[in-house]
C-alpha cells in the first residue's frame, strides 16, 4: 500500500525514512475527519455518504461502474481488501442498480 502513498505524495523524495517515527502528515487522523465532513458539507451532501467512509464506498462504487471499471484484484488492492470478495459487494451495488432500471424499464 506504501506504494501508492508514494506515487501520490512522493514520500520516499520527502521522507520519512523506514522506521521513522515522523508522521506522512502532520495532522491526526480526527483533523483529517472533520476536513471531510467540512468539505461534504459544503458540497451539501448528506447523510451517511457524507462520511470518510462514505467517501470510501463511493471510490468502490465510481471504479466498478465507469466506462472503463478496474478489475476486482486490483480494486480490492487499492482499497486495502484482504479478499477480492469483499470488494464485490461493490459489483452488487451494480447489479441492484441494473435491475431497478429494468423494472423501470418494464414498468414493473
């Protein structure tokens, strides 16, 4: 997981060093919380999407039903899953969402 810190933050240019006590950032992660909540409130968006965790998910979700979706092993890489088959509960968000257009679609 580093790596991707590192391809986005440069860390390894910047420091710390392996096994440096020194912090990535130099705020908690508490701070880092309310600048989410702050910045979602300004966005107005609500309700439990309007979470880090929220966030999360809405990463999960965005990569699986783009044009061009990542696949599960490297989504499941990225978001820190252990097994790709806790990142398919975000295929099944998908799913949900292509049947409740059928109904639409059929009127049902």
């Amino acid at each position: 997981m580093i790596e991707y810190f590192d391809l986005v933050f440069d860390l390894r240019r910047r420091g710390p060093q392996k096994g440096s006590a020194v912090p990535f950032w130099s705020m908690s992660r508490t701070t880092a919380w309310r600048m989410v909540k702050r910045v979602m409130r300004n966005a107005e968006i609500e309700g439990p999407q309007a979470t880090p965790k929220g966030l999360r998910h809405g990463f999960g979700v965005a990569m699986v039903t783009s044009d061009n979706p990542l696949p599960l092993h490297i989504l499941a890489d990225l978001m820190g899953h252990s097994s790709t088959a806790t990142t398919e509960i975000y295929t099944r968000v998908l799913a949900g969402e292509k049947q409740k257009m059928v109904l639409q679609a059929w009127k049902v």
